[in-house]
C-alpha cells in the first residue's frame, strides 16, 4: 500500500508550533531557575515543580500526535527520520524542563546554607546559560523550519560551554566549601554546573540527529 500523504503536512505543521511552545515554556523555567541561582532564591522550586508535571502532559500529547502521524500516515522514509527527531526533542525538552526543577531544587539546599555564590561560580554558569540559550534558539528554527543545521555554529556554542564548564569546575576545586555554605551546598553547586552541561549537550546530539533526519548522515557536533 503506498504512503497516505493526506493531511500529514498538517499534522507535521501543528506539531512544530506545539514543539516551538514547549521549547518556550522549557526556556522560560530554566531561565527562572539559573536566576534563582544567581540569587540563591529558593521560591522558585514550586514553580519549577508545577512546570515539571505540566511538561508531563505535554509530552504524552506531542507523543501521541506523533505516533497517529505514524499510524495514519504510513510516511516515507525521510517523514519518518523527521518523525523520530521530533519524538527525541520532546523527549528532550522534558529534560530540560527536569534539570530546571533539580536546579531550582538545589537551589533551595543552597540558599538554606548560604547567603551568596562567589562570582568564580556564578559567572561562568551565567556563560554556560547564555550558549544554551543560543543552542535552544537554533533547534527551535531548525526543526520548526525545516532548516539545516549551522553545524559550524552549533560546534562553537558547544565549545563555549564546555570552556566555562571547565572555569567553574576549577573553581570548585580551588575554593574552601565554607564559602559556599558548607559541603552539602557544594555538593549541590557541583550538580548544577553538570546539569547546565548536561542541557547542552542534549540539545548538542539533538542537532547532529536533525541533520541526520535531513541528510540521512551523520555529522559531529560535540567534538
């Protein structure tokens, strides 16, 4: 039976504009969630919390529209590499969204045993944000456009994190855990620099799949 095109461009283009809003919400959370860490605010766990179980719902309803596109559809083959990169990008602003909340978690630790960050911690998280806001912001046109990936471009925000991972990793291990509130809060300081790393890189290996999806080759990014 050939491939049942009807409707597919339709569906593909309502998935995109919901991809597109989840990518803002996951945004706009973990933005929330790095300023409370900049700031050692502990309000914004809730926040974080509901965003998360929101994120949930979400996920299931991208999922599903996707796999009807699968069930109703019988698309070709590139339809289906762009079908299973979108499925890998909800999954992945899940994760986003996840690490905003454990973020804003260990905010929480933090704040209750500290009164600020130094500035050899904070900066260089500030630049990890800043390249994976840029990351988010060239997936978003890519997948929701059908663009290619710069992947020149994509290589040169990876390295910046990846520079300033390192910055606040030597900072760690020069400053005493008393001028972070002590061993616990330390702890939790650690895993938010991994974590925005960790964000990165997710949206890093999502880029290098869209190209694949395109191209049907692949490509590395996080070199």
């Amino acid at each position: 039976m050939p491939p049942i095109r009807t409707g597919l461009d339709e569906r593909v283009t309502s998935v995109q504009k919901e991809l597109k809003d989840y990518f803002e919400e996951a945004r706009h959370v973990y933005a929330d969630a790095i300023d409370a860490f900049t700031k050692l605010d502990s309000e914004v766990y809730d926040e974080a919390k509901r965003a998360r179980a929101k994120a949930r719902e979400m996920n299931w309803d991208l999922t599903n529209d996707l796999l009807l596109i699968l069930a109703l559809n019988q698309p070709l083959m590139q339809d289906l590499r762009i079908i299973a990169t979108y499925l890998r990008a909800v999954d992945t602003v899940e994760r986003l969204i996840r690490h905003a909340r454990d973020i804003a978690r260990s905010d929480r630790s933090i704040d209750e045993n500290a009164d600020q960050l130094p500035t050899e911690i904070v900066e260089p998280v500030l630049e990890m944000h800043k390249s994976l806001n840029s990351l988010i912001d060239i997936t978003v046109h890519c997948l929701t456009e059908g663009q290619e990936v710069p992947a020149d471009e994509v290589r040169t925000h990876w390295r910046n994190v990846k520079s300033s991972h390192a910055k606040a990793v030597a900072a760690l291990s020069n400053l005493k855990s008393d001028t972070m509130g002590g061993k616990a809060a330390r702890l939790e300081v650690i895993n938010i620099v991994n974590r925005v790393d960790r964000s990165a890189y997710n949206i890093v290996r999502l880029n290098g799949m869209w190209h694949h999806a395109l191209n049907n080759e692949n490509i590395i990014l996080d070199d």
